[in-house]
C-alpha cells in the first residue's frame, strides 16, 4: 500500500476558489488519501509564502507536485493517486507543458532526474498533444550525451519497432543523442524503415553517434 501524499495548501483572504480546494483536501485526508494536510494564510505568513514562490491562491503542494488555481475534489483524488508513481510523473508535465510551463517541468526533472524515464510514455503516445510531445523532447535533449538518458537506452531501442512512424522517428532521434555506441545497431536497423521521415532521420542519428565514437 502506497503512503498518501502530504498537502500544503496556501490560502488567502477573498480568494473564490480557496474554500472549495480545501474542503476537497478535507475530504481525501478524512478518506485516507490525503496524509498530513497544512493550510497557511497568505495573509497571516508572507514570509512562507515567499520561500514557496506562491503569487496567487490557491497554491497547493500535493506529494511531489505544485498545484495552482481551482480543483474539483475529483481532480485532487485523481492528483493524490497519481502522487505515487511513473504514471503520475508523465500526467505531471503533461500538465505543466499544457499550461507553458516548460520551465517548470524542466525543475520538476532536474530534483530527480529518474523522472525522466516515465516521459517516454508521451513519446510513445502518436495522439499525444503536439506542444506536450515537443516539450517532452526537449526536455529528453537536454539531457544529451548524459548516463541518464544512456540509461534509457532499451526503452528507446523498443521505440524504434513501434507501430507509428512518428514514434520511431523520434525514438532514433533521441538515440542519436545519447552519444552512445550502444545506439548504433538499433538506429542502423531504421535506415531501412518503410517511412522516409524515419530513414533520414536515422541517418543523420547515425552520423552524430559515429562523430561521438562513444565507447560503452
């Protein structure tokens, strides 16, 4: 059994949507979902609201993600449930590249960047929001040549056999930036690849991985 995640919720005096977040946090810490939950007036504390980076009410903590604005009590269970584990990562900065939030989810990773393997579920996902699929990749990229994303290596490698061409192509980008020489043969393999948008790119993979002549 997951523990529940911890809220710390700001609140401030005339703010219209307080009230309905932390009866909805109420609710989840009567059920269990919820573990300790603490509620700051930004009024009373500014100097806590400082240290958080809180500029509006509702701000809310919940686990390992910031929260702002309103929130159904169903949207805060699903947040709670999601607080524990991959699949509630990749929700995360679903959410935040959603929102323009690029900047947050690249602080989001960068506290631990074993968050990034869950991305690869965007990655694999064709239907998945073009800006969120862009900011995905980018957040990989900045990682180049990085044992993090080596370490990513197998996953990205079963991408490249992925139904969608999209998929593959991006797979065999991101092998390219591994810098590995263990990304070789399976890039190599896609030079084949029935799309023409999955050669080239495969191709100019190739080069990058060959100029490294990374040794693993």
């Amino acid at each position: 059994m997951t523990t529940p995640p911890d809220a710390l919720l700001f609140v401030a005096p005339g703010c219209p949507h307080c009230a309905t977040v932390l009866r909805g946090l109420d609710e989840l810490a009567g059920q269990g979902r919820v573990g300790k939950l603490t509620v700051v007036d930004v009024a009373e504390h500014p100097e806590q609201a400082e240290k958080f980076g809180v500029r509006a009410a509702p701000w809310l903590r919940l686990g390992p993600f910031t929260l702002t604005g309103a929130h159904s009590s169903a949207e805060l269970r699903q947040w709670a449930e999601w607080a524990n584990g991959e699949e509630g990562t990749a929700h995360y900065v679903e959410h935040l590249l959603k929102q323009g939030g690029y900047q947050q989810a690249a602080a989001f990773i960068d506290v631990n960047m074993r968050r990034l393997k869950p991305l690869l579920a965007i990655v694999a996902d064709p239907g998945a929001d073009l800006h969120v699929r862009l900011g995905v990749s980018a957040l990989l990229e900045a990682h180049a040549n990085t044992p993090v994303l080596q370490s990513l290596l197998p996953q990205l490698a079963e991408l490249t056999r992925h139904a969608d061409y999209r998929v593959r192509a991006d797979a065999c980008y991101l092998l390219g930036l591994t810098g590995s020489a263990a990304a070789l043969t399976p890039v190599e393999a896609c030079l084949d690849d029935a799309h023409k948008e999955v050669r080239e790119i495969a191709a100019e993979a190739m080069d990058a991985l060959k100029k490294r002549n990374v040794k693993t």
